[in-house]
C-alpha cells in the first residue's frame, strides 16, 4: 500500500530524513519507535505534505506518487496523520469542520456530499468509538479541549474519515492510562484488512494496547532496524542506546574512511 | 453660486448660518490626526450641495440588498426622505418619527442639539448646512420596542453634486429601549459620489438602544458618518458597525458619558480589500460617575486595504470609578494591507480602571495544514478561518437577518 524509498528530508539546511525506507502491506499495523530527535514527526510531516521541507526521494500510497500532492489531495487519496499537537482552531465548529473535511474528500473523490442528518449519524457513531459526549461537535475545533480530549478528537477524525492509510504521531503522548485504553480501543475497531496504520511512539507502553504486525527502530534520519513486536520489548529493556552507538560508531567508520 | 441659491426652504437656522462661512472652512488634511489616513485627493472631488427632491428612483439591485427587518422603515435616497418606500403605518404606541425636515420647519429647537458641531471640520460643516432632511424619532418614557427601527440610507450620485447629507435624530425617553439599524448602500459603480450621515443620540436615564451600522457602499463611493452619543444616568448605548464597503468608510462615534452609572459597549468588524480604506474614529468621554465603556473592534485586511482604529478614552476630572477597556485585533491576509491602530487614552481622574490591547496577526498557518491534512483545500481552510475571525464580532447581534446579510458580504460560506 505504502512504498517509502530513500526519503530525505531538511529544514533550514539542516537534513533530519537520511534516506528512510519503509514498505507497509494492505492491512498491516507498523509501529515506529525512536528517541528524541530521530525524526519521528518529520516523517509524519513529510507523508501528510507539511510545507517548509526540502524532501527527496520517493513515497507512493496506492501507486499514487504523494510527493506531487498537495496536503489536501493526499487526504482524499486515504491518507490520515493524527496530530501529536492537534491545532486549536477557534470560532470553527467542530461538527462543521468535520462535515466540511468529510465533503472536500468525497468531492475531490467525485462522491455525493454527506448532508446535515445523515452526517450526524456518522458523527454519533464514531464518538461512541472515542466515548465523546455530544457537546463535543458543537465546541471550536480543540479549542480549550484537555490533551486527552485533543488526542480523542483525532480519533474521531480518524473514525469519520474512514483513511486508508492512518499515521498516529505519538497520539500516546500526554495521556494518563484510562484515556489511553479508550483511545487504544478506539484505534484498534478501526483495524481491518483494507486499512493500514503506521503508529509512531517513543514509549512501548502504548503497544501494549495496540499491537503492531511489526517494529523498526528510526534513529538519525533512518530505519535501522526493523522486526516483530519482541522488539519493542526489547527496546523498553534495553533503552535506544543499543542502536545509537550502532549509528556512532557506523558514522565513525564512515568518517575514517574518508580519511584514508 | 451665491450662498443664498443653496439654502433650502425650511431650513434649521443652523443649517442657514452655516453656508455663510462653509466656503472658507477648509478640508481636512493628513496634519488633522482624525483624518490622516483619509484619501485626500477623493475627497476633495466630492461636492456637496442642498439635496434635490423628489431623488431619483432606487434601482432595484440596490433595493435587493436591503436586509428586510420586521418593524417601521425609514427610506432615505440622497439626503432626502421617500416617503412611498418608507414604511411608517402602525407605528407601536410610544414611538414617533417624523421626517428631519418637518421638524426643522415645524419645531426646529427639537434639532438644536443635533446642528451644534462638536469638530469644525468641513464635513460637519457640510451637513450642518445640507443634512436638512431624514429621520427624527422618539421614544416615549418607559417604552420598551421589540421590533428594530430600520433606517435605510441610500445614495445614488447625483449630477449636480455627487454627495448627499442627511440626519438621524434619536430620543429615547426614560427607561425606554430599542433597537435601530442603519443601512448604508447605494449604487453608481465608477461614479465617485459620497454620502454624509449625521446621527444624534440622547438616552433619558436608564434608556437602553442598541445601533447597528451596516456599511456596504459600492467601491466608488465614499461614506462619511458622525453618531453622537449623549447618555444620561445607569442609561446603556449599545454600537455595534459593520464597515465593509465604499472606497474610503468613516465612521466616527463620539460617546458622552456625561452622567453616573452611564454604559456604552461599542464593537465592530472593518473588511476591507482592494484599495479600500476604513477608518473608525472613536472617542468615549467619561464625564461622571462609575461609567462602564468598552471598544472592541477587528479588522480584517486584504490586497493593498488600509484599516484605522482611532480610539479615545478620555477620563475627565472627578470621573471616578470609570471602567473603560478597548480592544483592537487585526487580521492581515496581504502583505501590502496595512493597519494603522491607535490608543487615545487621557485619564484625568484617580480610581480608574483603563485597559486597551492591539494585535495584528495573520492566518495560522499550523491550523491552514491541518485542516488541509484532513482534506479541505487552501482556499476553503483560509475562509473558514477568516470567517471565525470576523464571527466574533457578530456574537452579540441577536437580528439573524443582520447576521446573514454580514456573513454574505464578507464571502461566507455556510455557517
């Protein structure tokens, strides 16, 4: 579903993407962990189009090559990033910005636009998923929201727009147990064999409650290392600093090489 | 033309006297701090003169725009009152209204109040000697109207002058409250014409009016209008503007609190694109006791658009327990749009709580790529929220209709 080959990524001349690969099959839950500053949320970024990013390579959703997309189209193409900072926007009406979301994407799709009732419908279903109360729909956008009902609003997003392909930049972050089991359930009603889901945490805590098919480990820019879920485990055992020297030392290899 | 051919029958004697020097009063230039952003050379194109009855028909896309509102309508077209479109049968028990012109022949100490400038400026000048009709109503003591009164102000350019006054004269009786809307359109795209409105406020105490200006005037012309206030005690103004259209839109507000426990909350939306300037020159004096005022006012600024929020607190001596806030936020969608916003604050009293704030800002651009990562496109996402900025200044009016005909001038969407 998902081809990521060789992407690079910088901002302001400072490159934080050194040529990451990643390949994520139709269905599929793929977890990638990583310390502070690895590039976690840049990655995120680089998939839902964020400006401002000098990028290379190539990463194609469906055969569709997103890097040519903007933001906007890349929805519409199934993919979803559930925000590690959902943005507050006030004076917009959640429900209206919902229905609005919902329609851009059925209209670029050349589907018929969701009226008033029948989105309601939708919505009450989907914060079932998030145990949201309705006076959730009539607040401004994140405005004022708590972090955990930040977090939950992006599921219910997520749950509404029905992706294909969903990316969870650290929707752990910030949250206490109980809102993470419910965001946790949340996500995983939304597993299926057609969607795919790429979950970026720092902490294994949270795929404990949503189990990744598989694991790799984002350290400088890159993949170094990628496996099953007993590599989460073993991260939480041993920390990152097993990987970190690796890439030290692979870069003191390199440079002495150079040298020679 | 001598001044005698300009004075028109019936006339208020101030209005008489004041041709007699109005060639010799000179414009307003950018050393006048009140008019500094002003576009002067337009200006000096507008040429006033006495209105010409009967005014011309009102075409009907101007009379589309008008936002149809329940309750008695007051129609005036170039400085002068039309009567067959005015709607003035089965006026609610304690409400009179007559035309400025009557009074002025009929009663004119009644307009004393209304004729005496308080600024010396030509403009004033002019309507004190042309704004010889337009509406004068009265609320009776203890009268309280639910239906707003709407007085609809419409200019087309004439040909022998361009520009048209007219007056607005509102009493509310003790204890007495309403609501009136003024309307300010027109027609003549690529004409340059102007208008020139003058309306004068008394509250009785413990009288509350609330007064919306809807400004929408075609991009050719120019508006210009003074509302002064005068509030007796625990009375309560309530201004509310939306100042959209015409190339350059003055609005002035000059507020007497001049008795104890008096309130005035003044607030407004400027959206301005093209090379539109929109100015609010507000002063609120406080002249007694435990007076309550705020301005709140925003601006939403596109292309080469310039905005002006002039706002005076002035705090006279022994006004003690004053509590006046203002505020002044600016959204600039352009980098050649421009605000121009100033505090005026002279506070001459002790126990006195004064606050004022300005920002300017431009569109988020965090909240523009997440909405558009969930698949609403640029141009949408920047609407919705230039929308949200400029809604919170229509919170507090309780008229859908005003509300909507807001919204369908600033380009909403759906809301």
């Amino acid at each position: 579903m998902l081809q990521v080959e060789n992407l690079t990524a910088s901002i302001g001349g400072t490159q934080i993407l050194k040529g990451l690969d990643l390949s994520v099959g139709t269905g599929e839950v793929h977890a990638i962990m990583g310390p502070n500053g690895s590039g976690k949320s840049t990655f995120a970024h680089a998939l839902a189009g964020r400006d401002g990013y000098e990028i290379g390579g190539t990463i194609t959703l469906d055969g569709q090559d997103l890097l040519d997309m903007e933001p906007e189209a890349r929805a519409a193409a199934g993919l979803f990033l559930g925000f590690q900072y959902p943005v507050e926007i006030p004076g917009v009406n959640n429900m209206y910005f919902l229905r609005t979301a919902l329609n851009s994407v059925r209209k670029t799709r050349g589907e018929d636009e969701i009226g008033a009732r029948d989105f309601l419908a939708v919505a009450n279903k989907a914060m079932e998923l998030v145990e949201m109360k309705q006076d959730f729909l009539h607040r401004a956008v994140n405005a004022g929201f708590s972090g955990g009902e930040k977090k939950r609003n992006e599921i219910l997003q997520m749950a509404i727009m029905q992706p294909r392909l969903a990316v969870l930049d650290e929707t752990d972050s910030g949250l206490d147990i109980d809102a993470l089991r419910v965001i946790a359930s949340g996500v995983n009603s939304l597993r299926g064999p057609d969607r795919s889901m790429i979950v970026i945490t720092h902490y294994q805590r949270l795929l404990d409650y949503i189990e990744p098919d598989f694991v790799h480990v984002l350290v400088d820019g890159k993949i170094v290392k990628s496996g099953d879920r007993t590599l989460a485990m073993h991260l939480e055992v041993n920390g990152y600093a097993d990987f970190i020297d690796e890439e030290n030392d692979a870069a003191g290899r390199a440079m002495s090489g150079a040298k020679s | 033309m001598t001044a005698s051919s300009l004075i028109t029958p019936g006339a208020h004697p101030a209005s008489v006297a004041v041709l007699d020097r109005i060639g010799s009063i000179e414009l307003p230039t950018k050393r006048n701090e009140a008019w500094r952003y002003a576009p002067h050379a337009k200006l000096a194109k507008l040429s006033f003169g006495p209105s010409v009855s009967p005014a011309p028909s009102v075409p009907a896309e101007v009379e589309q725009q008008i936002p149809v509102l329940d309750g008695p309508t007051i129609v005036i077209v170039n400085g002068v009152v039309d009567s067959e479109q005015s709607k003035l049968d089965q006026l609610p028990t304690g409400l009179s209204v007559s035309t400025l012109a009557e009074v002025a022949a009929n009663e004119p100490e009644r307009l004393d109040g209304h004729f005496k400038p308080t600024t010396d400026d030509a403009f004033a000048a002019a309507n004190i000697a042309f704004g010889t009709d337009g509406a004068v109503m009265t609320v009776g003591e203890g009268v309280r109207l639910d239906a707003p009164i709407h007085i609809v102000n419409i200019s087309i350019p004439g040909e022998t002058h361009n520009a048209a006054c007219a007056g607005v004269v509102i009493d509310l009786g003790t204890a007495s409250s309403a609501t009136v809307v003024e309307t300010r359109i027109g027609s003549g795209e690529g004409v340059i014409g102007g208008s020139n409105t003058r309306t004068t406020i008394t509250l009785a105490a413990n009288a509350s009016l609330e007064h919306i200006v809807l400004q929408d005037l075609p991009i050719s012309q120019i508006q210009l209008s003074t509302v002064g206030v005068t509030q007796a005690e625990g009375s309560e103004f309530v201004g509310r503007s939306f100042n959209i259209g015409a190339s350059f839109g003055r609005l002035e507000y000059l507020v007497d609190l001049a008795a104890d426990g008096a309130r005035v909350d003044l607030s407004g939306l400027f959206f301005g694109r093209g090379d539109q300037v929109l100015d609010q020159q507000i002063t609120v004096i406080h002249g007694a006791l435990d007076g309550v005022s705020t301005q709140s006012y925003r601006g939403v600024l596109d292309d080469n658009s310039v905005g002006v929020f002039n706002g005076g607190i002035d705090v006279r001596p022994g006004a003690n327990g004053t509590d006046a806030a203002q505020s002044n936020a600016n959204l600039l969608l352009s980098d050649r749009a421009e605000i121009n916003t100033q505090p005026r604050l002279e506070i001459l009293a002790d126990e006195v709580a004064c606050k004022h704030g300005a920002t300017v800002g431009q569109l988020d651009e965090t909240a523009l790529y997440y909405m558009r990562s969930r698949g609403i496109p640029a141009d949408e996402a920047r609407r919705l929220l230039i929308d949200a900025f400029a809604d919170q200044t229509l919170e507090g009016v309780g008229i859908e209709t005003i509300r909507s005909w807001v919204r369908e001038r600033l380009g909403h969407t759906d809301g």
